[in-house]
DNA sequence: CGATATAGACAGATAACCTGTCTATATGTC
DNA sequence: GACATATAGACAGGTTATCTGTCTATATCG
C-alpha cells in the first residue's frame, strides 16, 4: 500500500544488504555506548580493523581503509582525544609517526568483536544456524577478489 | 599479514554486509552519472523509494525514509532544484505541499530500478543464480518484522 | 648534491544527517 | 464559534564523515 512503487520493482539488493547491516550497527555500537565507550562510533571501525599490534601509519591506515589521509586523521584524533590511541614518532622514518592502540583501545576491539558476535547470535537464532551459515559463505565468496 | 586482527577474529559479519553493499551502490549511482544524472546520490534513494505517484507529504516521506522532516526536506530540496521533484499545496490541507516526480525523476527511478537490476545480475554471473536466490531469500527472512 | 617522492599537518568545503524553535493551519471539545 | 491542542513544514544552527588543495619536513634515488 504505501511502498506500491518498490514492490512493483520488488525490492533491490542494495536495500536488503542494508537493512541488516545497519541494525548490526545500531546493535554493536549501541552495546559499546552501553559498555562504557560512548563515543565509538562507526566509522572509527576504520581504524580499530586495520591498526597492527605494533602501531601503524596513518597513511597505511588510509590505504587500507580505501579513504584520504585526512580523513583518517580526524578519525585518529578523535580516538586519541578519547585515551583509545597513543602516536609516537616512528624510529625508522623521521617524517612518520605510529598510532598504537592503547589498553583501552584494546577493550573496545574486544567489546567490538563480542558484540558482534552477539548480534551474528541473534540472526541465528532467528533464521538458523544453517541460514546464518549459508549468509556468510556467500557474503565471503562475494568478498574475494 | 595486514590483516592479522581481521582474520584472527574473522570478519564480522557487518563487515560483509557492507562490502557488497558499497559496491552495488558505487556501480547504480555511477551507472546514473553515465546516464546524465550526476547530481543523484545514494541518500536520494530515501526519496525516490517512498514517493507516491500522487504526490507525497514531507512528513510522511521522511516517517517512511526514518529520518526527520528537516533531513527529508534538505534532500527534497536538492532534488526539485536539480528538476527531479516539484511541490505544489495540497489541497486537502493548507499545512501540507505534496512532493510530485517530474517526467525527469520517473526517469531516474526507471534507471535506479534497471542498474539495481544489472548490478544484481552481475552478481547472479559471479556465485551463479541459485547462490543469489538463496543471498535474496535470507535477507528477505531478515527484513520481515 | 640535487631532484623527486612520501608522511602527515593545515585550511576549507560538502553531504547527510541531527535538535530546537517558530508560524500557519487543522481539528476536536465544550 | 472559541479555544486548546496537534500537525505540516520552515528557519537556524550544529555534528560527523568524508573530500580537495596546499604546505613543510624528511627520505631516497641517481
């Protein structure tokens, strides 16, 4: 009744994709505000999903994200304001300067995968372990190349 | 190597979401582009998915889209200057403008529907028809309530 | 050593949202 | 019909997450 026009066109790829990965994201983001880390947000995964143990550049970082060295910058500051990321000056090149997690950037991470583990848990439980399965090789095999 | 957190902890399943996501929406909003519509991007979708053939309220597009009428209304705005949308009063209610398709947004709706559709088709050639029929029936399952 | 490339900082812009407030118009109640 | 309340949408202003362009400092290559 309200939607004859998508209907009719029977609903896009694109939209189904997003609708559950943007409840995922209202689910983690929101447990990790519950948690105690209220200013995570989204587009921080950028940063918290590429940086090394041992502390990353920030170029690297951009890269790997697929966005703009400035861009990760502002993301990069933001995190270091909040105590989740120290930078230090890399020894081997004096123009760089590594970001490192901190101990509570670590917890974040771990929250992170946590709370997406619950909400992947919540799919399953919802249209089977076997469908969920069967999601996710298809989303992988999607991912390849 | 890069990737030591990712795939020591897998990817989320958001993760893999968003991937094929991103990419269908880079091909249609592209596709558009060539097609002479530059000036259409993906947060326009919100309109042109909710949009009555009568003519629709701000109010009840922006309910639809979840988002507010503020948010609606700057969308809309740009796209009756780009000559996709004109508004006249309503009058049923002297509060109330019905936001209407020009013949020039219908186009751009048709188009929307077509790359939607190539897009997926490309999909359909790369993990073959039965895998995306299967992608197409979860997501379904997950949109329901 | 000098030319060129790279790391990242600084400045400024834009898109896509948000909240809060205000006016005009409707509507339901007495 | 008057008045209280609700609704439609405009106006002002803010934030987040991107971008482009430019600049400096440092490296590296020939």
């Amino acid at each position: 009744m309200s939607d004859r026009n998508i209907t009719a066109a029977r609903r896009t790829l694109g939209f189904l994709l997003r609708q559950p990965y943007e409840r995922m994201q209202r689910e983690v983001y929101g447990g990790l505000a519950a948690r105690g880390f209220p200013d995570i947000r989204p587009a921080h995964s950028a940063v918290f999903r590429h940086i090394a143990a041992g502390g990353s550049r920030l170029t690297v970082l951009a890269e790997q994200a697929g966005m703009t060295k400035q861009s990760m910058a502002y993301l990069v500051e933001g995190l270091a304001e909040g105590g989740y990321l120290v930078t230090a000056p890399d020894p081997t090149d004096g123009r760089a300067r590594l970001v490192k997690l901190t101990a509570r950037g670590r917890r974040v991470w771990d929250a992170l995968i946590a709370l997406s583990a619950e909400a992947e848990a919540r799919i399953a439980a919802r249209v089977g372990p076997a469908r969920l399965a069967e999601l996710r090789a298809i989303l992988e095999e999607l991912a390849e190349p």
